[in-house]
C-alpha cells in the first residue's frame, strides 16, 4: 500500500499549548509512559479568566465556583483551587473523605439519586446537598436536615433531578414542612455554546421568581461548551465575559435580589486544557489490508469526552528526544491500545500519522485534563497511567505513581472466607 500525502497538521503545534515549555523528556525518562502531565498555571490561567469575567460584570461578590471533583479525582491536580477561592462539587462521600484528608474545606453536593443513609451522611456534614426528587426531599425534611436544595432537570431527561412538570408538588412539599428552599441547582446538558448558555438564564430567574423566591442561591450547574476541535489556546474557552453581562443586566432587568448568590460547576472550561496524555509508541506504522494502526501503550479511554461524542481531541507525534516531528508524508490511522479487542482504540476514528513513527516515538493527547484520567487505563487488567504536575516554576512533580502489573487483584483475598449463615 502506497504511501499518501495527506492534510498534515502544520509544524510547532507545541506552542499552541503550555505543554510545549515543559520538559517532556526528564519526565518520560523519569516516569515512562503513558503518563497524565497537568499544568498548574494553566489552571490556575483558566480560573482567574472566569473570576475576572464575573468582575468585570460586576458580580464578584455573587459567583461562586464549584469544580465537580469527578472529572478530574486528583486532590493534587486541584489543590490551587484552596487559595483561589473555588470549592469542589462532591458525589459520593469518599470524596468528600480523601478531599477532606488534603485540606479542602468549601463543597456542594450533587449525589443523584441516594439510599436515606447517605442522605443522613451529606446532612451531617452540612454540605449544601441537591436531591433529585420529591421521595428524597421528603425523607431529608422528615429527617430534620438542616437546608434544603433541590437538583431540577430542565430538559426533561432521564438524568437525576426533579421534572418541571413536579415543581409545584415540591413547593407544596416544602410548605408541608414549613421550610424554604435554600438553593436550586438546574441542569441544562453538556457542551452548550454561548448562546444555548444565556438563554438558560431566563429559565433559572423564572424558575426563581415563580416558585422559590425566597432561596438564597441559584446553582447553574455546568455544561458550558469547550471547544476540542481548535488550536488557539483562549478561543477554545467559553466566553464567560459576554454570559456574566448579561447575567448582571438579567438579574437587574427580572429583580432578582443582590443578596441571591450565583453557583456555577465549570468542568471542562477549566480542567479539560490542563492535562495531556502522553503515550509511548511501540511499533512503526502498522499497514494491512484493513487499516493503518499506531500501536501505543495506552489503551481504552473510555471517556464521555471522546468516545461516546466523537470529539476530537488533537494529537501531536514527538521524535525519541520528544521534539515534534514534521508534518509530511503519512497516512490515516487508527490508534490503538494495548489488547487484542477488535475496537480497543485511546480515540475514536483514524488520526493523520508521520510515516517516520517508530519505536521510542511518543504520540501526545491535547485536552485530556477532564474525564479522561478518572476514566482511563484500568480495562482488561491494564494497570492506571502515573500523573504528573508541573508546578508554577515549571518544576514536574509525581503524584499519581505507575500502577503495579497486579492493580487488577488489589481487593483478591488470599483465601475465600465464609460468609456467615
């Protein structure tokens, strides 16, 4: 099969993005392959963008931001959040257990649809907590919880949260008991643009106005869009400035009260372009009659982000001294993983590849702070990937180590023990 040039990424995408200032080699030497690499600054780049957009609309005082701790489980990863002023979003409660352990303090909780013991849990630790129904609300109020919040799923979905159609019967509820609603968190979907973003605002000042006036914050939840598909490190960001202005002139404009607080659970915006995988590649280019296949030793991501959307997430080739290689001849490729299942591949669909790959060669994934690591790594026995930080002085810090070969069996019992009758 004849050799094609193709439309080859252009040359130097290394300095579309911060991973091209760090010194890849020391930590591939030091650490191997596949490894997970975050950037401090970049985090700590994509937080202030959002905080200066609240500013400047004059909401400084009002946002509060919540980081879901689930995209990205790494207490490491996150720990600037502590000294920026940025919570974490909490599910489950080991996380609120290890998050706790490293010295977070500020949560919301989001759990879905729970057992009354792990609502009792989420009630002891005083944690805003949204449930997602009536039964469950009912249950906290008979418990005696201290507030009450409720998740509202706005599209009608088969996601956890209380339908529109149910919202009367929660305000009837609620006066039942005698009790207000503290907060309201609405889920809007993921991966919604601008546009999709402030047309939800009327929805929550609605939903406010017409039933909970009294609550003392609105949560926005998450779902503002990132853009895989482009280069340009800024104009991949959602644009907070132009949503956060008309936000203030909504919330002035409907009366909203300036005491009401305003919770958003940005994900993506700011995880998802801290992070990048980088694999090893084990063999030249694969050709057969079937496919051309990059074969790494990464394997399945398994994450909402890629596979089950079919984003794109770009791919930069390095030579053996990890300096990228040049755009030329190649072909299209699949990449695969490390097993023998017909459909094991780290992406979906076939990415251009350098004819010159070969063993010592290491292929990066770009965006992968998100969904990714939480996600990765741990299929058909292959042991999870080990993550770096590189701190703000460009210093790379271990702090997720290689798996071990056995990681699979760590919970195997050396001898089976009798359950008693």
């Amino acid at each position: 099969m004849a050799e094609t040039r193709l439309a080859a990424p252009e040359p130097d995408r290394l300095g579309c993005s911060w991973i091209g200032g760090t010194d890849l080699a020391a930590i591939r030497d030091q650490v191997g392959t596949p490894t997970f690499v975050y950037s401090e600054e970049q985090l700590r780049r994509n937080v202030t963008r959002i905080q200066k957009a609240a500013a400047l609309a004059g909401l400084a005082d009002r946002v509060d931001l919540y980081v879901p701790f689930f995209p990205n489980s790494n207490p490491h990863v996150l720990k600037p959040f502590q000294d920026m002023g940025v919570g974490l979003l909490l599910q489950m409660p080991g996380e609120y257990e290890i998050t706790r352990e490293f010295g977070f303090d500020s949560f919301i909780v989001s759990p879905g649809h729970v057992a009354d013991g792990e609502l009792e849990f989420w009630a002891r630790t005083g944690c805003p907590t949204f449930l997602s129904s009536l039964g469950e609300i009912r249950a906290a109020l008979e418990a005696g919880a201290p507030s009450i919040s409720a998740r509202i799923d706005s599209l009608d979905s088969g996601k956890p949260g209380i339908k529109l159609g149910e919202l009367d019967q929660l305000v009837g509820l609620l006066g039942e008991y005698g009790r207000n609603l503290e907060c309201f968190e609405v889920y809007c979907g993921s991966g919604n643009s601008r546009d999709e973003m402030i047309a939800m605002i009327e929805t929550m000042f609605n939903i406010f106005t017409r039933y909970f006036p009294t609550a003392r914050a609105m949560n926005f939840a998450g779902g503002h869009g990132f853009d895989y598909g482009s280069w340009d490190a800024e104009a991949k960001h959602f644009d907070w400035t132009s949503y956060f202005s008309v936000l203030g002139e909504s919330s002035q404009r409907l009366g909203i009260p300036e005491h009401v607080r305003f919770m958003f659970e940005p994900a993506r915006d700011v995880l998802a372009d801290i992070g990048v995988l980088v694999l090893g590649i084990q063999r030249e280019v694969l050709v057969n009659p079937v496919s051309s296949i990059v074969v790494t030793d990464g394997s399945r991501m398994l994450m909402p982000s890629a596979q089950l959307r079919d984003r794109r997430h770009h791919v930069i080739y390095l030579d053996h001294e990890m300096k990228e290689l040049p755009a030329g001849v190649g072909r299209d490729a699949l990449i695969r993983g490390r097993s023998i299942l017909r459909h094991d591949y780290v992406l979906p669909g076939e990415y251009w590849a350098p004819a010159q790959l070969g063993v010592g060669d290491a292929m990066l994934v770009l965006d992968v702070g998100a969904y990714c690591a939480t996600q990765h790594m741990e299929f058909l026995n292959v042991p999870p990937a080990a993550e770096v930080v590189v701190d703000l002085e460009g210093r790379a810090h271990l702090v997720t180590a290689r798996g071990q070969d056995r990681d699979k069996w760590r919970n195997l019992l050396p001898v089976s023990e009798p359950l008693s009758a």
